[in-house]
DNA sequence: TTGAAAGCGCTAACAT
DNA sequence: ATGTTAGCGCTTTCAA
C-alpha cells in the first residue's frame, strides 16, 4: 500500500519515468505523443498517483508555494488580508504557507529561513520595520517579495498599501467640521512606515486647516495595541494639554484610548471625540460608536499576490508600488462641538 | 555564493560527508569523537552551513513540522488557538504550517493532501465535523491528528475540547437567577459537535431548572457567523414565539441576534436578554454588553500541540482526549426580569 | 518521440 | 570512529 512513485506510473504504462515524467507535467506534455500521454494519464489515474512535492522540489529548487508572515494574528487587521492572499493563489495551484511571528524579529528571521530552505519562491511580508535588516537581505539576494500595509525605508522595495495620507486627511476633515479645533494624534510606533506616515500627515492635515501643531497633543504609542493605547491615551491626559478631539493611529489605539478616557471618568464624545484607523472587523459594534478609516483589507491581499506572482513570472521586471484608496466611516452622533469648550477635569 | 552543502562541510573538515552528517546531527552525534564533531561544528559555522531540510525530507519521509488546519481565519475564536499551538511547538524546533480552509471541504482536501505530501509529521484540526470522511481517512491511515474545539462523531479521535455542557450550564443558571423562565436557543450548525453538544446542553439545563423545552423557542443557524445569527434570530423573532432571552451558541450568532432585535426596534436587554459563548476579543466591548461562556483558547491550542507531540513520540499510545474547564463572564446590568413580563410587539 | 544517465542533498545500513 | 554505498523520487540534458 506504499505511495505509488513515478516509476509504478511508468512501469504500468510501458514506458521510461523521464517519458511519464513528461507526460504528466502540463509544460512539458507537448513533447510526448498522444497516445503516450493518454496510458499514462490513465495508468496514474488508476494507481492514484500524485507527484511528490519533495523530490521535485529537490531536483528544481522551487515549489509552488509562498510565505505570507504575518505580525500578529490576533490583530484583526491580518486575517483578512491572508485570505485575499489565499484567494488569489490557490486557484492557480499555489499555495501560501501562513506564519505568525508575534512581532519578534528573532521568529519573524527563523521562520523566513526555514521557508527559503524549503524553497518558497517568494514572500509577502506584513512585518515591515522602517529599518528592517531582514528585508534588506532578503532583497540583496533577489528574493522576490511584496510588502503589505506597511513598508520598509527603502522605496524600491514593492509594497500594496494604503493611503494613509488621504485616509488621514479624510478623518481630520471630518472633525474640523464637526468644530473641533485642538486635536491630538495618538501616533503608532515610529519604527513602522504606518505609524510615521499617519503622524505626518496629521501634522500636514493640521496646517491645512490653519491650526496650531501643539507638539503636547502628540504623544507615541510603542506598540498597535489595545494596551499601548490605554497607555499613551493616559500620558496625553494626564499632561494637561488641551484637546477636544483625538486621532488615534488605529483602531486598537483608539480602544485603549476609551479605556483610558472611562478610568478617568471622561465621557466620549461629550468630552473626548475619538476617531479610529482601519476599520476592523467588529469595530462597527463597539460602544461608543468608533468612525474610523476603512482599509481595504482583502484588496490589499490580494493585490499584493497578484504583485508577487507578476515578480516570479517576470523576475527582471521594474517593482511596481501601490496604494489603495480609503474611505470614512462615520459612526454615532454628529453633533458639531462648541470650538470653545474645554475639557472637563 | 551557492549555499554551502554538506559535502562543503566534509571537505572543510577533511572527513567523509556521512561523518560531517553524524557530527551535526544531535542524535548522532555521540557516535563521533569529539575532535571530529568540533571540527566540523567549526566548518560548518564558518561556512555558514544549513541543512537543506527539503533533502532530509526526501530521504526521511519526517519535516519536523506539523499542519495546523482552521476552518476561518476571520473568526477571532481561531488567532488564539494558533498562537497556543505555535508556542508550544516553535521552540522544540517544530515547524507549524497554518492553513485556512474557509470551510471549504474542497480546500481543506487539497491543503491537507499538499502538506502530507511535504511529510508533515501530523495535524491538529479545527475543521471537525460530526460526519468527515477526511478525519476518517487520516485516521485510518494512522495519521497523527488532534482535533481541537470541535469533535468527529467518533470517540476514538484524540481532542482537546471546551467543556461546552457546563458552560451552557453555567450561562442557563444565570438567566434563571435572573428570573427567566422562557429561554430561547439560537442553535449553531448541527454538523458540528460544538452546534449539537451545546443544543443538548440547552435542553438538558431547562429539564434540571424544571423549565418547559418548547421546540418553537429553538432555532438552528447553518454557519458560525453574524449573518446567519441575524437570520436565525429573525426567524425566532418573527415566529411569534415567547421568550425573554436568547442562549446564543456562541458570539458572532449573538451578534447577529442583537442586529436582528435592533432591526425589530427591540432593545436588549429591556426586551429580551442575550448570552453568548466563546467570549471572542473584542467582544467586551460591544454594546449592549454581552454576557459570554470563556473560553480558554490560548490552552485549547497549547495542550492540542502537547497531545501531538506525544503522539509523535509514542505511536502507538492510547489516544486521549481533554476537555477544558469554562467560566462565565459576566457583563452589563444584572437586573433580575419579571419572570411575567411579556416579550413587546 | 523516447530512453539513458546523472544528480538535487541528505541519511542510514553495512563494512571496515 | 569513520568510510562506502545506495537510494529517497523526481527532472533534465544528452543521445538515439
């Protein structure tokens, strides 16, 4: 009851396995006659023959497979993402092998060495660091690789990502209008092409609207998450800078934002008006209502596949970049704020 | 700059491949003196040496890596699981290979044939069903297998499971200490031990409270998700059936109850009470607060990838199961219901 | 159009 | 303790 080898398949149908070999391989049936190739379709059908990925894999150095590596899978953000991946890929027999680094830079370098060992043909990367040695190594030795959502410092590296200028843009538009003059950004971590851009780009929305950049009403968060957030949401109103309104870099920032504003009994927005980044799966049901930027998630997957699959097939090909349009959700009341009011205390 | 192969190594070293091989192999490194696997050790560092786990794979038929198959990424009951199984097994120097099915059987065949063709050593599953040819087949062809969350119908599978009766337990007793009499069950897909097992609970937990098992208060929802929870919800709603809470099987189906009663211009829990299970992140912090069933799910992945290991070392062991232990999270107002009150029309 | 032969890089049974 | 040899299953160059 063994696996049945290219040679039971070849052996059953009277011919060489270089000849079975041949005709089995949909690139290479052409160079065997008909009939050859119908016996040997037939006598593998019967036998259940299925190619080993391994031994192939040996012999040719490829693998008809991809590593996606991920940051954090408990971030809403990826899982939508990987299935835009999926989509793209596995219809056309690839296959995408997932990986979680949990934002360790030790896991993230094993992970990728043990999938180059194994011959992935490329990498979509979610993990990108502004300055990101891996990546730069990974490019040196013309490892084909699509960067998602976020991106390295380096521009020549292909990339799908959002466009967080508009989309921040957008979100302080929407809160100058409901009267809001003193705004703070709860920025994300600066190592992260995501939480530079957005920050500037408040800076840049601020001086659009002719308000004042007040360096206190900025504060960093070291980290995309709920805690980090609580964290940094605290710092900013505990400084005593005044503010009516916070960006915050993304959605988790913005709950830990809410944490913070509930610990210290500030309503929100009666006393606080908080917009959030992303968009994630669930942020539509929590209270109080978040407005956020919507990322299109499963687009940014997908895209990038189709980037990376351009890259295997075209390895000489110039990189290519792109950035996804966003949009506004606004959520709960929109009732303007009286541009004089000040935080209670 | 081609990547240094064993023979590299030998030739460095000034001994035979299969030595070179010996000496860098932790399991056969006693057969070599100690000079001879320093030597070597040196070699192969300086070289920068790897061992090429594609041709140990072909003359092994092992990987030291492990598929790990979820049915939905996009369910945040999953990314914990994930996280459990990878914590467990990265540092032994186990690979996990995650996939999403997309509760696809097609798709869950073809990524499960592509990683046992790639020698994977075993499989922990998130995809059961009651009836799963594929389960059974791997099993048959003493695949090592844990199932985790959700069981096949045959016992003799090893899992690591929730202890879904005495959590369904759990959340009944508090709607009746909250003075309910005439509870409804928004049921899960009843191909799934976690839609059945839960469903029984139900019943089981109104017969031990003296309660009425009425079979219009008992809707079944074909997927796990929001969509069909608002469906089923509808359905129950619309039935005319009486009841002042909803047990739903598990979050995204009482999420999907809460768009359903808001549609209604019901309100919760003024109206009608809902309690969920799984207690998904995130979830403390919709509104209305939703009281959920915890459950462990980091150690659901962590004691499924133990359970593996085991196998793996100890074929031939007597399979066991887990079950693990579940509590109740309670949230929002407990006022206790008029137990008279009629549903509002 | 097909066959022969070599080899991808490694491990393990056997021999020394 | 180390070397020899064979082979895991496949693809591909070369020859016929």
């Amino acid at each position: 009851m063994r696996r049945p080898t290219l040679r039971d398949v070849a052996e059953g149908a009277g011919v060489h396995a270089a000849t079975a070999s041949r005709a089995l391989n949909p690139a290479t049936r052409h160079l065997v006659s008909r009939e050859t190739v119908q016996r040997v379709d037939r006598v593998a059908a019967a036998l259940g023959y299925r190619v080993n990925p391994v031994a192939r894999s040996l012999k040719t150095a490829r693998s008809a497979s991809i590593g996606l590596i991920v940051p954090d899978l408990m971030n809403p953000l990826f899982p939508p993402i990987v299935r835009g991946v999926e989509d793209v890929l596995l219809p056309i027999g690839y296959n995408a092998w997932i990986a979680n680094t949990d934002n360790d830079p030790a896991r993230e370098a094993a992970t990728v060495e043990a999938m180059r060992a194994r011959n992935v043909e490329g990498f979509v990367l979610a993990t990108a660091r502004l300055e990101h040695p891996l990546i730069d190594q990974l490019d040196a030795a013309d490892v084909p690789l699509v960067l998602v959502n976020r991106r390295t410092g380096r521009a020549d590296v292909p990339s799908v990502t959002p466009d967080d200028v508009s989309g921040v843009a957008l979100a302080m538009r929407h809160l100058v209008e409901l009267g809001h003059r003193r705004i703070a950004h709860l920025a994300g971590p600066q190592d992260l092409s995501t939480g530079v851009t957005r920050l500037r780009a408040f800076r840049q929305a601020l001086e659009d609207h002719g308000l004042e950049v007040a360096p206190e009403r900025i504060v960093t968060c070291k980290e995309w998450s709920q805690v980090a957030g609580a964290e940094g949401a605290g710092r900013l109103l505990d400084s005593g800078a005044e503010f009516t309104a916070v960006l915050a870099g993304n959605d988790l920032l913005a709950l830990g934002c809410y944490d913070a504003l509930a610990q210290r009994n500030l309503r929100c927005p009666e006393d606080v008006s908080v917009v959030g980044f992303n968009d994630i799966p669930f942020i539509d049901r929590v209270s109080p209502p978040l407005t956020s930027v919507r990322i299109p998630q499963y687009d940014i997957g997908a895209e990038a596949a189709r980037l990376l699959l351009e890259e295997l097939r075209d390895p000489g090909r110039h990189p290519r970049s792109i950035i996804l349009p966003l949009k506004l959700c606004v959520r709960g009341s929109t009732a303007t704020v009286d541009p004089h009011r000040e935080r209670r205390r």
